[in-house]
C-alpha cells in the first residue's frame, strides 16, 4: 500500500474503518493475484496437445484384414502385397494413420528420371530395383486405410506390435525426426496433404530402408533411402510425378518479417523473443514448423497475446519444434506468432547459432 493511501485514509476514518478496508483490499489483491497465477498455470506446456498426445502413444487398433495380391502405387513406388495380414492403428480425431503387414510382399521403385535410375543401379547392380519383404510399416495420411481395407477381408489373426514400436524408436532416437509432429500437420488440417512414409524391412538390399513422399518439401518431395549404420544415406530422390501433386507442392508458408531479441548474461545462458510474421502459402494451415536450433528451448509461444500449444521433445532425440495455431489459416492470410526461447551455458564458439530463436 503506497504512503498516500495509508495517509488519506488515517485523516479520514476510524481504526475500525482502516482494518475493514485493508481487509477488503487485501482480498482484492488475492483474488486479483488469483486469477494472474490462474492464466499463468492456464498456458499450454509443450507437447500437451491431446491429439498430438494420440499420435504419440499410438498402438494397434485390433483391426484386421488379410490382403491377397493387392498392390498400393505410391508415386514411382509400388508395394505388391502377395498374401498376409495388415493391422491398422487406432484412429485419431477419427484418422487411421498407420498399418503393420506381416505376409510376403515386393517394393518396386521405378524413378522417372535417368539419373536416379542409374543411381540406383549402380548400387543394386541390377536393372531393376526389386526388394523382398515379411515386415512393413506405414504411416499416412493419404487414403492408404481405405484402399487397403476395401481390398482386404477380416483377418482373425494378428500383427507384431513391436514393429510398430520400433518405427517410432527410429524416428525418435535414431533419425530425430518428429513423424508425430509431421503427422499431426495433417491430422489437425481441415485440407490435409498427401503424405507417406514406410519403413520396409528388406530382404536382398537392407532390412532398414525407408520409402516417403513428403508434399511439405520445396523439391524431391518423394525418397528411398536406408538408415542402416554401416550403409547409410539416400539412395533416390525426385519430385512428385504426377501433375496434381506438383501443383500442391512446396512449403507450407513464408515468412513477412521477423524480429530477433537475444540477451546473453555473464553465466553464459541466453534468453531469446523471435516474432514472426508468416503468410499461409496453403489452405488449412494449423501447424507451423519452425526450424530452431534444438539447445534452444522454448518457454512460451502467443499470438495476439493468446498462449499457444506448441510441439518440443528432448534436444537429444526428435526435438523438432512447431506452433499449433488457434484455427487453421486460409491461403495467404496472415498471423504474428512470438516465440520466447532459453538457453543455459555454452561455449562462445556457438553463439552465433544460438541467434536463430525462430524459423530460418
């Protein structure tokens, strides 16, 4: 209480009448401080969002088909599925996005340009590539559950779910790569994109190889490639074939302006705000990755002063970090989104990377 209040009142009323008053007061101040640290445990904290959570913890869902001879065209790809069993995932906000097959099956990979072709004949040392597979795992959000399950009939066995598992400890801890954030850009979009990816669990070549069609990418947005630590790297990359995907292609969104303030303190750690002005280059924009330096950990995100949920794992496994916006955004609207970031002690040699609190 400042001094001109307690003296005005002391002129003014009885004792009785300052000890009520200062009562009231101070429950006003509790009840103000109430709703203050009320907003404050309100705010979103990383990786809370439900669906996200979903996505996260995904299992099988008891559902299953048995597929005889099917074959599913994914681009230059495709996967002849000769006889076994596909087990989906449990939907999310109403999506199936991922299945296990167990049988016997083939991936063709056919380039549509001459020099990945010659690429990966020179890495097969055949004409053609064709990989043998018993396991396979995908994830999607393209109309794979429902080509699989029309094709299929109700299958009374099972699939391994320790597959499924282990796709998400590689995306995780061995390529750090958010596949659930990735996902969710599509699951939460009211005009989701077309995206891929299948973990093939090859049989002549290598049993960890990988087959994903990206639309998100500015180019090359389909690739095969193997994660195998003593044979590692990308075999084939080439922009979607058909013209319908590469009209829809490219990078979600572009940014207007940024604004960077850093704040480097004498123990070395380092507190950031990076405001940024983006422009949907799509419709149904809800999800917006951000390209931030993984030390850099983010302590809060608004928009028009609104706390925003927010994606962050652990810097050392899949700490890729994306903004979930309040509603999805229209083809070149608009929104402002401020990020603010904290590093601890660091050598000096990385200060300039620090620097990047936001989206490059």
């Amino acid at each position: 209480m400042s001094s001109l209040f307690r003296a005005r009142h002391a002129a003014a009323v009885s004792p009785t009448r300052v000890t009520s008053a200062l009562v009231a007061f101070i429950a006003v101040i509790v009840l103000l401080c109430g709703h203050v640290a009320y907003a404050q445990t309100a705010a979103p904290g990383p990786n809370s969002d439900p669906t996200y959570q979903a996505l996260r913890n995904l299992t099988l869902s008891g559902e299953a088909v048995s597929v005889s001879n099917f074959e599913l065209v994914r681009d230059a790809g495709k996967f002849r599925l000769h006889s076994g069993t596909v087990c989906f995932t449990a939907p999310v906000e109403g999506k199936v996005t991922g299945a296990v097959f167990m049988g016997d099956g083939t991936f063709l990979l056919d380039p549509p340009t001459d020099t990945e072709r010659k690429s990966l004949k020179l890495l097969t040392k055949e004409d053609e590539f064709n990989e043998k597979f018993q396991h396979l795992v995908l994830r999607f959000t393209d109309s794979t559950y429902d080509e699989i399950k029309k094709a299929g009939t109700p299958a009374t066995g099972g699939c391994d779910a320790g597959l499924l598992k282990d796709s998400q400890n590689t995306t995780r801890h061995k390529l750090k790569n958010n596949l659930e954030l990735r996902l969710l850009e599509e699951v939460l979009s009211p005009e989701p994109r077309d995206f891929f990816i299948a973990f093939i669990h090859g049989k002549r070549y290598n049993d960890k190889e990988i087959y994903e069609i990206d639309p998100n990418w500015g180019s090359n947005q389909v690739s095969f490639r193997t994660y195998d630590e003593m044979k590692w790297g990308e075999w084939a990359s080439f922009s979607l074939s058909h013209e319908g995907g590469k009209r829809v292609a490219g990078k979600p969104y572009k940014i207007e302006h940024q604004q960077l303030e850093a704040t480097f303190e004498k123990s070395g750690s380092l507190s950031g705000k990076a405001t940024t002005t983006l422009v949907a280059r799509r419709d149904g924009l809800r999800v917006v990755p951000f390209d931030l330096f993984r030390p850099l950990r983010v302590q809060s995100v608004t928009a028009d002063g609104q706390p925003l949920s927010f994606i962050q794992e652990d810097k050392n496994d899949d700490g890729d970090f994306a903004v979930i916006l309040p509603k999805a955004l229209a083809a070149k609207e608009q929104i402002s989104v401020a990020t603010t970031c904290r590093k601890g002690r660091r050598q000096q040699r990385r200060r300039r990377k620090l620097l990047s609190c936001g989206p490059r």
